[in-house]
C-alpha cells in the first residue's frame, strides 16, 4: 500500500510502527497468525496413458479383469465410455488399485469417480481404507470408509482426512463392493496437503513524521492508496504538529479522502486494516429444492432454495448427573476428524 499527500510527501512504509501488520511484496498486509494445512484443488496425478507412463509414474493393482479394464484407466482423468474405468478380476470383491508417486507427497484428499455404465450402482466400492507407505510392504491407513452405497452413474465422491507426512505410495484397499461380482472404479483423484494462512482480525500501521518543509501552505487529501487486499477494510487517519512535539489527535480522513486534521508542518499517517471473517454457506451445484428427493441425505448437506454444504450444527448438550459441585455440568463430544476446520464454538 502506497500513501501520497498533496505535496508530494509519501509515506515510507518500511519506518514507523506496526501492529498486527506486516510488508509482503511491497505491500501492508495483515499478519499472519497461524498456518493450517488444507487440500490442494489441484490433482496431483498426470493423466496416465499406460501402467507406467508417463515416468517415473507407476500403477498396479491387485487383479484386472482383462486388459481393456487395466489398472492405469482409473487414473487417465475421463470416464468417456463403459471401457474407461479399472475392473477387477470376475469373482473378485475386493482388491487394492495403488499409485506410485516416485517423489514422496502429503495427500489429505482423494476422490472417486463412479464407473459409466448401468450396472455401476453395484460394482462401485462399498467399504475401504486410504492407505499410505514409503516401503511398498509397511501400510498406514489414513482413513476408513464403510457402508458407501446409493453411488450414481459417473457420480463423483470427495474424502478428506488429517495428514502431513510424505507418502511415495498411496492405494485404495476395497474390501468389498455394492453387490456385484467384480469392482469397478472410472477414476481416481489425490490431492496434496498445501499450506494456507490465517490471519490476524485487524492490524495498524502509523508512519514517521512526515515534515512538508518550512514553506508549506496546506496539506489537503490523501491523494492514492494502493494495493488493497480483497476482503479488507481500510481507515486512514491523519495527525498533525507545528512544532513536531505535540500534534493532534488522530482525524479520520473522509470518504473522499480529505484531511480533517487541522493544517500544520507536521503530519503523521495511521493506516488500520481491518480484515473481514464471514460464515457462508457455499454452494455446492445448482439444484432446485424440488429435486431434494432425488438425493440421498446427509447431515452435511442441505436444500435451502438449493442444495448447499452446511456450515453450521448445532446439538444438545448431555447433563452430566454425576457433577456434584456448583451449578451443573454438561458435556458434548465432538469427533474433530468429521470437520476439515472448525472455526469457533458458541454455547447457547
């Protein structure tokens, strides 16, 4: 952020003080406070065109049911037809596809993508695990899924767990599907773990004293500010001196950028960012609320003139019985790993 006066004064925003505000590029900015890590929107697998290429990429799974359903097809990035899809061996309800990274990364996310055909509501996975090893033989499992029914032609389903380590081998492990005699997945998506920041709620910035030299008339508007940041408010204030000693307090300056302070010599600068934090709803895809029956409920979802990802729950509270203090106690467990982030709490 660039701030000028009309007498050719600018302010150098490398001196003075600062709060909560820090310079990026050039730039005031609000300060960082904390780091999260969240899922890429990026899919960290190349379009695979055979079992090894392109190198030094490497797919394999544990049985195929013949090569026109190969393992890599589930990782080429289409579901064009009823071929484009992995298949396991006939008579093979479970089984594991696996991709080998060569290069270690953090995956946090992963898709599915059902198959395109009629039959795919049967052949789709029904239980899993994500699993992740540097070995090729040592196995973690990173996150557990059961009970996947109800999947749609070409339908697409996203998971999201907590992880931070480097893998160079991640594999679905299906241990069994919805029904019918083989397993059949159109496409497979992973998503690394990227560090995103939060930052602080407000920050200030106060200049040097800026001296308009001893021939100074007036000192009228803050003629440019420059580089705001989307999303944040920005209030500048302005205090003057005609002896560099006492100055005035600090005046906002208007709308139209007008100097309120009263004229003098000396002028300080006060910039304040004030960061905005808002809860949404986003919107998922848009659905009508008459096509609610059309799909299968959950608690993180909800049709609200649409069908929009929920953001806010709300539960009761269990008295504990057994507190024999003052007043009473209740209690509510929350599973952290359901929640990609929790940004507060309110008891109400």
């Amino acid at each position: 952020m660039a701030v000028i006066i009309t007498s050719n004064k600018s302010v150098d925003i490398n001196q003075g003080i600062k709060t909560n505000v820090e310079i990026i590029d050039g730039k005031l900015l609000l300060k960082i406070v904390r780091q999260y890590n969240r899922p890429s929107e990026t899919n960290s697998i190349p379009k695979m065109t055979s079992n090894t290429t392109p190198s030094p990429f490497v797919v394999t799974a544990s049985s195929v049911y013949s090569a026109t359903y190969d393992a890599w097809k589930a990782f080429n990035g289409t579901i064009s037809d009823v071929y484009d899809c992995w298949v396991s061996a006939d008579g093979l309800k479970n089984g594991w596809i696996k991709f080998d990274f060569y290069s270690p990364k953090a995956i946090c996310n992963y898709s599915i993508v059902n198959r395109n055909y009629s039959t795919a509501i049967s052949t789709a996975p029904k239980d899993w695990t994500f699993e992740g090893s540097n070995n090729d033989s040592d196995w973690i499992t990173l996150d557990v899924r059961s009970n996947e029914t109800n999947w749609l032609i070409s339908q697409k389903r996203t998971y999201s767990f907590l992880n931070n380590t480097k893998y160079r081998y991640y594999r679905l492990n299906v241990t069994s599907n919805n029904g019918e005699a083989f397993i059949a997945i159109g496409d497979i998506e992973m998503m690394e773990s990227v560090l995103a920041n939060i930052y602080s709620d407000s920050g200030t910035y106060e200049s040097n004293t800026l001296d308009l030299g001893q021939y100074f008339r007036q000192v009228k508007s803050i003629s440019a500010i420059k580089g705001v940041p989307t999303g944040t408010e920005v209030k500048v204030y302005t205090s003057t001196s005609t002896d560099n000693l006492t100055f005035s307090p600090y005046s906002l300056v208007d709308v139209n950028g007008i100097i309120t302070s009263p004229q003098a010599r000396f002028i300080k600068i006060k910039v304040e960012l004030i960061g905005k934090l808002e809860l949404q709803n986003v919107t998922l895809n848009s659905f009508s609320s008459q096509e609610a029956s059309q799909f299968q409920p959950d608690d993180q979802t909800l049709f609200d003139k649409g069908l929009q990802l929920k953001t806010v729950y709300i539960d009761n509270m269990q008295k504990d019985s057994a507190w024999n203090e003052t007043g009473s106690l209740f209690r509510k467990s929350l599973d952290k790993s359901i929640f990609r982030q929790i940004d507060k709490i309110e008891v109400i």
